[in-house]
C-alpha cells in the first residue's frame, strides 16, 4: 500500500508534515539568509522525484504562498489508486489554480505509469491546467534527469 508509507514513513502523512514543518521553518529562511535569492513564490520551486515527488506535490499545493512552481517525477504516493490529493490537500482545486507550472512526469515503463495517466486524466477532467511528460523508461535516473532537464526550462519565467 504505498499511501500507508514505505522508507522510514516518509509518505505518511506525519512523515510528510515533518518534513514540511523543516523545510519551511528551518531550510527556506537558512537558504534566504545565506545566498541571493528571489523571496516569494515566484522566486521558490518545489519538486521530487519517487517519495519525494509525492512529498513535494504535497508540500507544494499546500504553501502557494511559497511555491508558484511543482514538479514530481514517478511519485507512488500520487498513482495509487486509493490516493485522494483532496485530503491531503484541502483546496488542491484553488492553490493548483494559482501556480504558473504544475508538472508531472513518469517513465512509460514505471510501475507507476498507470496511476500517472489516471493522475493526468483527473487533473484534465478537473480543468487544473498542467503539463504531462512521459518518457521511456522505467523507476530509473534516466527518466527522472530527462524530467528534470525538461522541468528546469520551464522556471521562471
């Protein structure tokens, strides 16, 4: 069941919020203090690969006021069938509305590929605009630096 978690809990909803808690409290104001960054959501981009993919999706659509940018590549978490991003998200719908990309991706050969088109379809079905980029490939680094190479083009702009 990959909604009940998988390494060390961090797809569980308290591994989640943990990581969520520090990245916001602790790394973003570390990261601002100590290099020259654009404050605000139009400056931050948030994206994950595997678990991560998840945990950024999640963190992401929940802080609009910190990310105007989503990505995540081959996220379990998000193509299990019993995932509904509205608990984990309350206002998925409006905080998606508000980002200038949410993007996703999986490799065609990925375990996870079905639950990704099943993902992309309710994403359409929903009018939430996003982009779908699916490659060869399976749960594999190859995949996800195409993803990432194709993500990273799309920021701020």
């Amino acid at each position: 069941d990959l909604t009940a978690g998988s390494w060390e809990g961090g797809g569980t909803r308290e591994g989640i919020q943990a990581l969520e808690q520090e990245l916001i409290d602790d790394i973003i104001p570390l990261v601002e203090k100590n290099f020259r960054t654009i404050p605000g959501p139009a400056g931050r981009a948030i994206a994950g690969l595997s678990m991560g993919g998840g945990q950024a999706y999640i963190i992401g659509l929940n802080h609009p006021e910190k990310f105007a940018w989503v990505g995540e590549f081959s996220s379990g978490l998000l193509s299990d069938a019993q995932f509904d991003i509205s608990t984990r998200v309350p206002d998925f719908y409006k905080h998606a509305s508000t980002l200038r990309l949410l993007f996703i991706g999986c490799g065609k050969n990925d375990p996870r590929y079905p639950g990704h088109l099943a993902l992309d379809r309710q994403l359409t079905d929903k009018g939430v605009r996003h982009e779908n980029y699916a490659v060869p490939g399976g749960h594999e680094w190859k995949v996800w630096r195409e993803e990432l190479a194709v993500f990273m083009t799309k920021l701020f702009k």
